[in-house]
C-alpha cells in the first residue's frame, strides 16, 4: 500500500486524527474489547494534534511506533494495525451499524385546541416531507354529533373512544419504518379533555377513575414523540377557524369549552417533560394562504429536528 494511502488512513487526509478517532468512539459506545488498557493509551499518546509541526510528529510516531524490521515509519504503522493480539480493528461492515445515527425522525406529533389548525398543519407537513400522517378520528366518529349535543350523557363514551383509536395509533407508529406525524396524541386525551369534562362535571369521578385506570395501563406502552409540536391559538383564532371549516356538529360548542380546554392546554405544557417540544403562535398566522408563514414554521421544525440528531 503506498505511504500517502497509509497516512491519510492512520491520520486523515489533513491532519486530523483519522482512523483512531474511529476507534475511540467505538470503544466508548460499546465497549470494544481491548485487551491491554495500554493499548488506549498508545493510541491517544501517539495521535498527532493539529498544533504540533511535523518534527513534532514525526518524533512523536518514531518513540512510541518502533520496529526492528520495518523500513520506514509508515511500515511501522502498518505492522502495529496487522497485529491481531492487539484487536485494534473492529469489523468495518459493523463499525458503520455501531456508530451510525438516525437522520429521520420516527414520530412527530401536532397537539393544539379545537381549530388551533393542527390537522392542517399535520397535512401540509406529510406533504412536504413525505411523512405518513396519522389523523384524529372525526368523520367517522359515532359519538362525536351526540357528545355536542348532550356532553354530560356522551363524555365518558366518546372519550373511550378517543383512547381507544390513539392507542391503535400509538401501535401503528411503533410497528412503522416510516416516519409518522400524527394530528393529536394519547396524552391530551387524558390530561386535557378528559381531565377538563370531569373538572366540569360532564364525567363524574367512578368513570373518570376507570378511564385513568386505562389510561394508566395503556400509558407503559406508549413512547413519546420525538418532537411535539404545539399550536397555540386563542379563543378568537379558534372561533374563526372552526366556523371557516364549517362542520355543523361543532356549531354547538361553547366559547367556555374552548377556554377552559385552553387553561388545560396551557398547563400541561407547562409541565411537558416527555421529549422535544416546538411551541408555535398561530394567532397571527395563516400557514395555509401564506406561504411565507408556512416557512416559518418548517424553519422552526428544521432547527429542532437539527438539534435532535446533532
């Protein structure tokens, strides 16, 4: 092997430290074996620095890097790497598996009140980066019109429900190589609209304890999202926004209802400590007729997920 191609191997092609940067990572990631801890130490004593000269250097490989039959410095490299006692090299088809990092995200989550725009958001963020989105169960809903109409008769039902179709979500997401946004999670269930009907008095405390029983049960085998990204609108974006989408069940919901969901909302993220978090202001943005303004938001989701693999 000619000398340039050893060197730049051992040392990297500009001074860096190469191959043995390589070898230190994967020992402190997994505990490769070394069987003489003064191998290390070998390792890290004759790594040049980008501040010595190469006098320096090359002082530094002949006093610790010596060979009796070897012709020249880069052959004593050579021999040091081609000794099998020393189990410097680990597999290079595994190093890559070892040391490697995930790119994409698996599971990003939009939470946000009732018309805070987080199903839109979700549909237009699928779209630009080719997430498979997972949407709340609305259309399809056989309480959602009645619980409108008579809260305190179908809280406790609909909310089942609810739980029951996010937790079929959360196995989803956990079974998918793809990466999934989802439109609402497991948590808000629990901690915003289930724990508002019963402070209201809509689900009374033997339901409302069976339902966090469930919860609880459930709760063990739910991962939280890499990153959770929360809308946050108040109650004059949430009024223009339901009545723009026009769903006539929704006609009947109270500007109380809204607003205490919103002190729920406030306080549980608040209190967030499961994972990333990306709180957005709404209230001045239209990220569906503005382009610039969806920008802005795929910049601020950029800059977390950046964070979140760096």
């Amino acid at each position: 092997m000619p000398r340039k191609k050893i060197d730049q191997l051992l040392w990297g092609g500009d001074g860096r430290q190469g191959i043995f940067q390589l070898f230190k990572l994967k020992i402190q990631s997994d505990g490769l074996g070394v069987r003489n801890k003064n191998t290390l130490l070998l390792i890290s004593r004759t790594t040049p620095n980008d501040s010595q000269n190469k006098d320096q250097k090359k002082k530094a490989h002949e006093s610790h890097f010596s060979c009796e039959d070897a012709e020249n410095l880069s052959q004593a490299k050579v021999k040091l790497i081609e000794r099998p006692r020393l189990h410097l090299l680990p597999d290079m088809n595994n190093l890559h598996h070892n040391i490697s990092m995930p790119t994409q995200p698996k599971h990003i989550a939009v939470a946000g009140n009732i018309g805070s725009g987080k199903t839109t958001l979700a549909e237009k963020l699928s779209k630009h980066y080719g997430w498979t989105p997972l949407y709340e169960s609305v259309d399809h809903n056989p309480y959602l019109r009645d619980f409108y109409d008579d809260m305190t008769r179908w809280a406790f039902h609909l909310q089942i429900y609810f739980l029951n179709s996010r937790f079929n979500q959360v196995r989803q997401i956990r079974e998918s190589e793809k990466t999934i946004i989802q439109d609402r999670t497991i948590y808000e269930d629990a901690h915003i609209f289930a724990a508002n009907l019963h402070k209201s008095g809509h689900i009374n405390d033997r339901d409302y304890q069976s339902y966090l029983d469930i919860f609880n049960s459930m709760i063990s085998f739910v991962t939280p999202p890499d990153l959770l990204i929360y809308l946050k609108a108040d109650i004059p974006k949430l009024v223009q926004q339901i009545q723009k989408r026009n769903r006539d069940f929704e006609f009947n919901i109270k500007l109380d209802y809204l607003r205490t969901l919103n002190e729920h909302y406030e306080n549980w993220i608040g209190g967030y400590k499961n994972g990333k978090l990306l709180t957005i202001d709404v209230n001045n943005l239209d990220f569906v007729e503005r382009v610039e303004d969806f920008s802005l938001i795929v910049n601020k989701i950029e800059l977390e997920l950046n964070s979140l693999f760096s």
